[in-house]
C-alpha cells in the first residue's frame, strides 16, 4: 500500500495517540496522488504512523489530475483537495485531514475518534 512513498526516518508519531488509535476501531479513507507534492510529504507520514497501528482498515484512494478515482471514494466523500485523510467510525464520518493537519496526523484524529 502506498508504494510510490517512502516510510519516514525522520518521524516519530507521538505515542499517546498512537494508544487512542491503537484503542479504537476505525477506517481511514487516504485519498492521494504520486504526482501531488503535498501528497510526496504527507504519505511517508501516513506509512509511518500504520506501522504503529494495525486495528485499522485503510481504503487506499489513488486519484487522477481531476481527483477522480474508478471506485468514486473522492467524490462520495468531496475530497477536492489531496492529500485528504477521512476517519470513519460505524460508516460515519469523525475526522478529516485536508492538505495538512492542525497538529500531527495521529493527534488531530485520535481527538475526534469516540
């Protein structure tokens, strides 16, 4: 999964909320593109942090230029921007990660998991 990125050597992600992830059931919805440089910095983050966790189902969502995927995953979730990260619990929606997180990816999600 995510084979056109690199796994981070540089990154640690922080250990409480890899505990609050590592405690919970979700999906994480990665929608992404190799061409996207945002996306060439995020990932390698992202590949990181799954190696933390192992409870999660990751849908991997690799877009086209006009963010369209065969499946449809962006547009059912309106993921314009990439990357974007979307964190479901029960089909519903919890977090979401546009571009950039506020403070890292595990903490951002780990606050608005239930």
């Amino acid at each position: 999964m995510f084979k056109d990125y690199p796994v981070s050597d540089w990154y640690q992600p922080n250990e409480e909320a890899v505990k609050v992830l590592q405690a919970k059931q979700f999906e994480l919805i990665v929608v992404h593109a190799p061409w996207c440089g945002d996306c060439q910095y995020t990932l390698p983050l992202v590949k990181k942090l799954l190696e933390k966790i192992n409870n999660v189902k990751v849908v991997d969502c690799l877009v086209d230029r006009q963010k369209k995927d065969p499946a449809g995953i962006a547009e059912k979730y309106q993921a314009k921007r990439i990357p974007t990260l979307i964190a479901l619990q029960n089909g519903q929606e919890v977090a979401r990660i546009t571009e950039f997180p506020e403070i890292t990816i595990e903490q951002d999600i780990a606050a608005k998991l239930k």
